[in-house]
C-alpha cells in the first residue's frame, strides 16, 4: 500500500530526496506520491520533518 502525504505538507522536498524510488514529486501546493512506483519503504515517512505522511 502505497503512502499518501496530507495537507501538512510544507513542501520542503525532504520526502522526494529520501525516496529510493523517485516515486515522490511536487505537486500543486504539496508532494504527491505516485502509487505505481512507491515501494511502501517508509523512507518518506521517516524523513518528513512535519509528519505529513502516512500509510494510505
């Protein structure tokens, strides 16, 4: 299951720089991950500095 990032987003890129799969990229107004690519890792999760991101 694919992670999803909330509206707390703060779009620092921390989350992007962190995926080992580039499955994360900026959106209108927040990062988005891409379900398709994301590995559910949590690498994301871990690196998010506002905890915006969790499991979908």
């Amino acid at each position: 299951m694919a992670r999803v990032i909330s509206d707390e987003c703060i779009s620092c890129g921390a989350c992007a720089d962190t995926c080992p799969v580039s499955a994360i990229t900026e959106g209108d107004g927040k990062y988005v991950v891409n379900a398709d690519e994301c590995i559910d890792c949590g690498a994301c999760e871990d690196g998010c500095p506002v905890g915006a991101i969790s499991e979908a």
